[in-house]
C-alpha cells in the first residue's frame, strides 16, 4: 500500500471504532501494517494527515507500529 492507501485505511478503522475504543483501534492499525511502514519508510505524521483524523494520531499509530515488532495480531479478532 502507498501512504495514500494506508491514510484511507487508518480513516476507516478510526471510523468504524466505538467511541471508547477510537485510541485501540488506531493502535491496531499501526501493528497490522507496521512491518509494511517500516520497510518502506512511510512517514507516520503523513498518514495521519491523509486520514482526515488528525496528525495527533499520529503518535498513536507510532505507537502500534512500534508494538508491532514485538506482537501479533489475532486475525479472529481484525
């Protein structure tokens, strides 16, 4: 995926979220497609910008991409 593509995907897992689970969500994305902005050296503020949501966000999906390293996802649960 190029940065484009991810910020839309990062937009709809923001969206589809429950309210009290939005921080979660984004972090979830950040460990499912961090090995993929690792490898080709997505900028993660850039992402957020895209997405609509909020370069603030950005910290958060920083935060997933740096989990990603050490967890993975059960894809029962995507």
């Amino acid at each position: 995926m190029a940065e484009y593509e991810l910020g839309m995907a990062l937009r709809e897992a923001y969206n589809n979220a429950k309210r009290n689970e939005i921080a979660m969500s984004v972090h979830l994305f950040g460990i499912e497609h961090g090995e993929e902005i690792l490898a080709n050296h997505y900028n993660i503020q850039e992402i957020a910008r895209i997405s609509g949501i909020g370069q603030s966000y950005g910290v958060e999906v920083s935060k997933g991409v740096k989990l990603s390293r050490f967890v993975e996802l059960k894809k029962n649960q995507l």
